[in-house]
C-alpha cells in the first residue's frame, strides 16, 4: 500500500520514545542490543542486493550471534513496553529460525531470497516498536525508503504530463519524501546530525528534491529521471549507514 495514502497515520505515530530508568526489561539496553543485530541486518541486505554472497553470509551468521547474546540477556526480562506486544513474542520465538533459513537461501544461492528474508526483517522490528507506541530513528528511515519507492516509480514509467492529476502525483510524491527525510534529521541525534555522511545524503537530497518543481513545471521527464536517480542513490545509503 503506498505511504501516500498513509501519511496521517505516519504524522500521528511519529514519536522518540525514552526509556523510563530501572523498568522492567530495560528497554534501553533491549533497544541497544536490537540495534547491534538490525546492523548485521543492514550490512547483509546491502550485500546481497550487490550480490556479494561470501560476506552476506558473514554478516547474518554475526546476526545470529549477536541475537543470542540478546536472547539471553533477555531472558524472562520482557520490557514493559512489549508485555502485551504480540509481534514482540514472535520477534523472540522465531528469529532464530528466520535467521537460519536466510543463511539456507544463501548457501543454495537464493540470493534475492535472503534479501527478502533480510527486509522483512527490518520490516518485523519496525511493526513490533510500531504496535507498542514507539518510533525511532530507524522507523523514520523505513518510511522515508519506502516513500523513496513511492517516487520511484517514475523512473521506469516516465510521467504521461497530459494525464490529469500526474503533474500533481509527482509533486505529492516528492513532497511526502521530503517531509520524512525532515522528520528524520529532526530526530537524528546530535552526533549523526552533525556526521558530515548524514549532511551529504539528508542535504544532497533535499537539493535534489529542489529541482522536482521545475521537472514539473517543464514537463522535463529527463531532468526528472536524473533527479529519481540521484535521489535512489542518496536513499540507498542513507539506509545503508542508518537505517
């Protein structure tokens, strides 16, 4: 479903949560050591979309290391947050077994198998925080990627300008991306706002993302092309590096 048609909910549920001191579970330590196995993720996804198997497969066998060290330490230790989260005991019953069987498809080659295995993933972590009222940093990256692939649907299928409501689609689309790559530099900390990768990415976007009215004022579907293209580069490694 396009995140067009979904931005109210997005706006409604944009909020960095804070984990309260000496809670059950404590969500901030849970939400650190999450963040170490969604790393291994990240990285694993970005191989195998380049099709780089030997080290795809080096990074989800880190992953499943890094997610038993976090089994364990959060054993019986459920975060208040998650205790009536559903997704969250799926999240700790079944992991480990995703994780195998994305190592499995590798070792067949199924890479764009794997891949999928990674994203739905990334996707899972994002639904489980989502169900229990948070949202962070890599949640607004998700949304801004996927709203990344709403635009992009422009550069395979050049705009037809006479078509009603094109001209506006396009504007819509590029104006959703760029509300939530803002949304997120709002919530980037102060270190990764201030990391000169983050500027050039958010930055070099947002200057992309300039360039859409005029495409559209012009009906230039080549400078548009350009600008989806240097945009998809910006977005890939905006959640290659922070997603």
């Amino acid at each position: 479903m396009s995140i067009c048609k979904n931005l109210s909910a997005v706006v409604v549920a944009c909020a960095i949560f804070t984990a309260a001191p000496a809670i059950a579970g404590d969500l901030s330590n849970f939400n650190e050591a999450l963040g170490k196995v969604a790393a291994h993720n990240r990285v694993a996804t970005n191989y195998l979309r380049t099709g780089n198997a030997d080290l795809a497969a080096i990074e989800v066998d880190d992953m499943r290391g890094a997610w038993s060290k976090l089994t364990k330490q959060f054993e019986g230790k459920t975060p208040d947050a998650f205790a009536e989260n559903a997704l969250y005991n799926d999240l700790l019953q079944n992991t480990a077994a995703r994780i195998d069987r994305t190592l499995s498809l590798i070792d067949s080659g199924d890479l764009p198998g794997a891949a999928k295995e990674t994203v739905d993933f990334r996707e899972k972590l994002s639904a489980m925080r989502r169900a229990s009222g948070l949202y962070i940093f890599a949640d607004c990256i998700l949304d801004a990627n996927k709203a990344m692939d709403d635009f992009f649907v422009y550069k395979n299928t050049l705009p037809q300008w006479g078509d009603k409501g094109v001209k506006a689609d396009v504007q819509s689309k590029a104006a959703i991306y760029g509300y939530l790559l803002r949304r997120c530099d709002a919530m980037a900390t102060p270190a990764v706002k201030a990391d000169p990768e983050f500027r050039r990415l958010v930055d070099g976007a947002f200057n992309g993302l300039s360039f859409v009215p005029q495409s559209v004022s012009n009906e230039d579907s080549s400078q548009l092309y350009r600008v989806l293209i240097e945009l998809r580069s910006f977005d890939n490694l905006l959640f290659f590096r922070f997603g």
